[in-house]
C-alpha cells in the first residue's frame, strides 16, 4: 500500500483519455506546450533587455538623493 507501480499509472492514463477523450487531452498538451514556450521567450526577452540596459560608470559620482530637512522657522516662544 502506497507504492505506485506502472499499471497503476497506465490505467489511470486510460481512465483519463475515456473521461476527456483524445482531443480534449491534445488539445491541453497544446495549451501546455504553448504555455511553456511563452515563458521562455519571455525569459529570453528579459535576458536581452537587461543586457542591453546601459550600466552606469562607478567612476561617475552618483547624486545624492536624499532631500535636505526643511529649515525650521524661529520659535516665537516667549519667556517670562
């Protein structure tokens, strides 16, 4: 019990093509297939774009982009 050998799998594969038939499980294979490819052309896409994407020069300084505090106004407080 437990153990999963080859017939359990070949008779499950057959269940699966009578519930769904031949073109139903094509057709998904397809879409599978489709969907696969999709991915790695977009993986590629990616690849290239960040290869192409000009670095910045280390040697160059960077600007700072921190915003200086605000200066704050004279407190009118008065004493006494």
């Amino acid at each position: 019990m437990g153990s999963v050998s080859i017939w359990h799998w070949i008779v499950v594969g057959i269940i699966v093509m009578l519930l769904f038939g031949r073109g139903k499980v094509s057709e998904l294979m397809g879409d599978v297939a489709k969907g696969i490819k999709s991915f790695k052309k977009g993986m590629a896409e990616d690849d290239v774009s960040t290869a192409t994407a000009q670095p910045t020069d280390p040697s160059k300084p960077v600007a700072d982009q921190r915003q200086a505090a605000p200066a704050q106004a004279p407190s009118e407080h008065k004493a006494g």
